[in-house]
C-alpha cells in the first residue's frame, strides 16, 4: 500500500473517531445546534481549529517541507458567486437532514445505516451539480 | 448553552485537529471530505469535470481517508461510546432530499464543514469564513422554519 494511503487511512480513522466522540455522527446533535440548544459543535469547530491552525501556520516555520514529501501549501479558494450560492443550499440540506459529508460517513460506522441513504444522496447531488452546473 | 456538557466535544474536535495537523505534517495534504463524492465519481464519469487532475491524483487517497473515518467511527462504538450502536429517527426523506442537497450544495461551494470550516479557517482564507458563517446561518434558518411549519 502507498504510504501516502496508509496515513490518509490512519488520519481518517482518528478524525472519525473524533467524529463520533464529539456526537457530530448523530443528525440530532447537529440539528440541536442548529436549533441554538446545544452549542457544543461550536465549541468541537474550535477545539478542531486550534490543532489545524497550528500544523497549516506555525508548523512550516520549522520544518520546509511535509515530513513524507509535498509541499505546505494553504487552503485557499477563490470566493466567487458559487461559492456562497453552493454554501446556502449546503446549509438547507444541513438542517433539513442533520448531515454533512464527514459526519454521514463516520454515521454509519455508529450503526445509523439510513446515513447510507443520505451518502447515496450525497453521490447523485454531487454529480447533477457537476453534469449540469459547471 | 451546553446541555451534554463539554468534555466529548472538546475531545472529539481536538481528535478531528489531530487528524487534520496528522495528516497535513506528514503529507501536505488537507484532509477534507465533500471531494470524496466527486473524485469517486470520477472513476465512473468521464466528463471533463469529473476528469479533472484534482480529482484524479486524490481519488485513491480519499478513499482510504473516508474508510478510515468510517472505521475510527465504528472503533469508538465498539470501545468507549456510552451508548453503543445508535440509529437516528429522523425521517428517511429528510436525509435522502437533505443529502442532496449537501452534495450538490458542497461541491458548488468547493468546500462542506471540514473543508471550509476547518482547513480553510485555519488556512485563514476569507472565502472559507464567508462559505462557513453562511451554511450555518441557512442550517439555522431552515431548522427553524421546519420548527415553524411543524415538520
């Protein structure tokens, strides 16, 4: 197996373990911070930020170059149109199914298999946008 | 404010940190998750969107990081989860028109809760603070009318 694969497995078995730790695997816990009940996913979004903001901002200043290759290079995108029309009807599909694309995915290793559903959604979402709006 | 308390939060955010910082120390790479659907796709559709390099060179690696989330998921439930397997009562046609539009929205918006709402804020990208503040004010907008209309 690549290396690459192997720590891209691994990270992603310590992000959905986060995942479910932190109740984001559950649509109702998302749902009650929609609904202003329960801020904690507020408070995960930071717990996960600081550690993030750390490896992409002050990390590079000692080290030149990620330890396996590659390069440090942030994650930028262009804000355009698209991004803030694609970022409402996100948020709709968010409220209405409690699901976004890493908390489906870790939802299902849970045992909520009707997140299988939602993935399934997911896939045919993602290709009517790219068959006929880009 | 904080009805379950603080701690699995905390823990479960600074483990999703971990993974990101991980995985980015190691490889570069961000480790994000609304690309997955397109790149898979890319094995199956052969227009140019779906065939772009970006897709290409990250398919493979999205893969194994969607099967890792899901066994780091299952992992938790098997150990420490107080509550074991769970399954939501949310109705099925919720998660299926919601879902849709997650991924149509997500991949307009090249970016979901973990592209924009980690890698990109703590990439300090302003386009990634605007995606974030306005999927979360509609997931709120639309919770609520739900609430109103009784759903």
């Amino acid at each position: 197996m690549k290396q690459q694969n192997i720590v891209l497995f691994i990270g992603g078995i310590i992000f959905g373990f986060g995942l479910a730790y932190g109740n984001m695997s559950k649509p109702e816990i998302v749902l009650s911070f929609l609904q202003r009940t329960d801020f904690g996913l507020a408070v995960l979004m930071a717990a996960g930020f600081a550690f993030a903001f750390v490896a992409i901002n002050i990390v590079p200043r000692f080290i030149d170059k990620p330890i396996l290759g590659g390069e440090f290079k942030r994650r930028e995108r262009t804000l355009g149109k698209n991004t803030i029309i694609g970022a409402i009807v996100f948020g709709v599909g968010w409220g209405l199914s409690g699901l976004c694309p890493g908390a489906a995915i870790s939802s299902v290793g849970v045992g909520n298999l009707p997140a299988l559903a939602g993935i399934a959604a997911m896939f045919l979402g993602a290709y009517v946008m790219g068959r006929y709006f880009s | 404010m904080f009805p379950l308390g603080l701690t699995s939060y905390i823990i479960g955010g600074a483990f999703i940190g971990l993974a990101v910082a991980f995985v980015y120390i190691l490889t570069g790479i961000h480790a994000t998750q609304s690309t997955f659907f397109t790149s898979t796709l890319s094995y199956f559709v052969k227009r140019p969107y779906f065939q772009r390099e970006t897709n290409l060179k990250s398919r493979e690696w999205r893969l194994f990081f969607a099967a890792g989330v899901m066994l780091g998921a299952l992992i938790y439930t098997l150990t420490i989860s107080p509550d074991g397997f769970w399954v939501t009562s949310i109705p099925l046609w919720r998660l299926i028109v919601g879902g849709f539009l997650v991924g149509f929205g997500t991949r307009l918006s090249s970016g979901c809760t973990s592209g924009h709402g980690i890698s990109g804020v703590a990439s300090l990208s302003t386009t990634s603070v605007y995606a974030v503040l306005t999927f979360i004010a509609t997931g709120m907008i639309t919770v609520y009318i739900l609430g109103v209309l009784g759903i």
